[in-house]
C-alpha cells in the first residue's frame, strides 16, 4: 500500500460541493489498487480574505510545500474582485511553486452530447497545453493619471526563451507520445508584433528537434473558429497563458460540456507539488443548490493519480465516469439531467 499526504483547498463556491465528490472517487479508486490518501483540507477562500484581508496565510506557500498534491476545488467569489482573489492564492501557488504547465485534456466521452451536429467521441480528444507562469499574465505594469482624461494603463506581456522552449518541449514530447503526433500552436504573430513572432520562431527551432512530430499553426482567431468546424484536426494544441486559457474553456464547451472539464498544473521537475483542479470555476449562480457537477473535479483526481504514477488507476477512474455517462437517467443539470451533484459522485464511486 503505498500512501499519498494531499492539501485539499476546498475554496469557493461550488468548489466545496465537488471537491469532497472528488475524494470520495479517489478513495474508491485507491481502494481497488492499494492506494491510500490523507487529505488535509486548508480553508482558504474569498470568505478568508474577508475575515483576515488575505486569501491565505504569508507562510502559505510554505505550508503546501511538503504534500504529494494539491487538490483545488475553485477561487473566486463576486463579494471580492477576481483580480484580488486569483493573485492572492491560485496564481502565487502556480508561479512560485513552478507549475510552468496547464494542462487540459479535451474529450467527448461516451455518453456525453455535443453541441456540434454529428460529431461524437472518436472526432473531439485532443489536449491543450498552456504555458502557466509567464506571458499576458504578467504583474509588470500599472496606471497614471488615476481619474482624470490622461488617464493611462499599461500591461506587459513577457515571453522568455526558457520560459517559452519549456512550455514547447513538454508539447513536443506529449505529442511524440500520442498515436497522431501532432501539434498545433497558437499565435497571433500578424497583430501581436514582438512577442507572437518570437513564439512562433522558438516553435520552429524546436519543431525541428522533433521530425517525427507534424505541426501547424494558427492565429488565434480563426483557430478558434476551427475548433468549433473542425475539432478533429486537432490531437495537442499549445499555447501561451492567454490564448490556452481561451482555448481550453472553448474546447470543453465544443465537447459538451465546461462541467466535465479537468486541469493539472505541472511541476514537471517535482520540485514542488503540482496542483489539480477543474475548469469552470467557482460557479456563484448555482453554489449552494447541489446540483453542479463533480465530473471536472473527478477527472482532475484522475489526473492526479496519473501523475503520481498510478496510470491504471486513473484509467478506472476515466472508466467510470464514461460508465455512468451512458446512463441516461444520470446526468446532472449542465447535462440536462436531474442528478444531484452527492448522487453523482456516489455513483460514479460506485461504479469502480
């Protein structure tokens, strides 16, 4: 029995209704292949920062340094700004623990219904690759002139070749290891006049590293257009912050629904834990109500296992969602179903 010490970070939202759907898969899971979890759960939230005036402690980073993982549930709540909550605890964790990847598989599985007409499971799998630490999502910048009509705001954007090859490498290598090996970027190098030329250069240089890896490339706006007409192009798309966080909520979407979304950000190194969350968020306008749906927080789970280096593992986990997916009578409300979201992960518990 081999035995993993994991931080849970419940959160906000309906983050603290999925998360312990999320456990008790997991539980399942490691039940049938002789794995065991201590979970400690660290209430940092939006309620947190109003009760203290901050999202976690200043030694918060330090305290998550010593588990196997991490296990988010979701940030974010309307009685605190986004850009107040997310810098105060999601993207610190991200950057200073060095989870310089986002990763975020995209698939119609069994049973789900896409909103695309005739497309099914075999025609939307592909994975996006997000570069996680650097990019559009940058703290340089500020405001002058606050209030007055020069006023000014200025945003830097900031690409480093370690910070860009890296990001590559890992695309190039998740692709050399899939059936189709190919990959796609994402770029805007017809508008974006440094920095999207840069990236579109560094993907060269190291395209040619990988000749057995196909490649293309698309401006973002009309990749986007293409995942909707054409998502069987696709097998792993990489991209900078920006562009692979639009991606990967569009991709989603595209397969049927946000609420099944999984993500992992990586530490690849394993310097640090790496962390495991869904997609959709906090969700406020349905928190409460019991009915969101854990399959994104259950899929991030089987991520987590995964790379702890449990691929069997995950794999039934995987299993059991597309299980009971075919199952019409159970669906939560995002799938149009009426399936509570503690029914839910009962019975995908169930099914392994």
């Amino acid at each position: 029995m081999v035995s993993y010490r994991i931080a849970v970070i419940p959160g906000d939202g309906i983050g603290r209704e999925v998360v312990p759907e999320g456990m008790r898969v997991l539980e399942a899971a490691g039940g049938q292949h002789d794995i065991s979890f201590k979970w400690d759960t660290f209430p940092w939230s939006c309620e947190t920062y109003t009760s203290t005036g901050a999202m976690m402690p200043s030694d918060g980073i330090e305290q998550l340094r010593g588990y196997d993982a991490i296990f988010l549930g979701a940030i974010g709540f309307p009685s605190v700004p986004d850009h107040v909550s997310l810098w105060g605890l999601l993207l610190p964790i991200r950057r200073q623990m060095q989870q310089f990847i986002n990763l975020r598989p995209v698939r119609m599985l069994k049973g789900m219904v896409s909103p695309l007409r005739d497309r099914g499971p075999a025609e939307i799998d592909f994975i996006v690759v997000r570069e996680n630490n650097e990019g559009e999502y940058s703290e340089i910048g500020g405001r002058l002139y606050s209030g007055t009509e020069a006023e000014m705001v200025v945003q830097e954007s900031i690409f480093t070749r370690r910070g860009v090859d890296r990001v590559l490498r890992f695309a190039f290598e998740l692709a050399r290891n899939r059936e189709a090996k190919h990959l796609t970027s994402a770029t805007k190098s017809n508008g974006i006049i440094h920095t999207m030329p840069y990236w579109d250069e560094r993907f060269s240089a190291m395209a040619a590293e990988y000749p057995d890896v196909r490649t293309d490339q698309y401006h973002i706006d009309i990749l986007t257009a293409n995942f909707v007409l054409h998502p069987d192009w696709f097998d792993v798309v990489v991209g900078s912050n920006l562009f692979g966080d639009i991606l990967s909520d569009l991709g989603p979407a595209v397969a049927g629904t946000i609420g099944v979304a999984p993500s992992a950000n990586i530490n690849p190194t394993r310097e640090y834990p790496s962390m495991f969350e869904p997609v959709h968020g906090s969700a406020p306008d349905i928190a409460g109500q019991g009915i969101a749906n854990p399959i994104a927080q259950v899929w991030s789970g089987a991520m987590m296992l995964d790379h702890l280096g449990h691929p069997k593992a995950a794999l039934t986990v995987e299993r059991a969602i597309e299980q009971v997916l075919q199952d019409p009578a159970l669906r939560t409300p995002d799938m149009g179903g009426k399936t509570s979201t503690v029914e839910m992960g009962k019975v995908i518990a169930a099914a392994i």
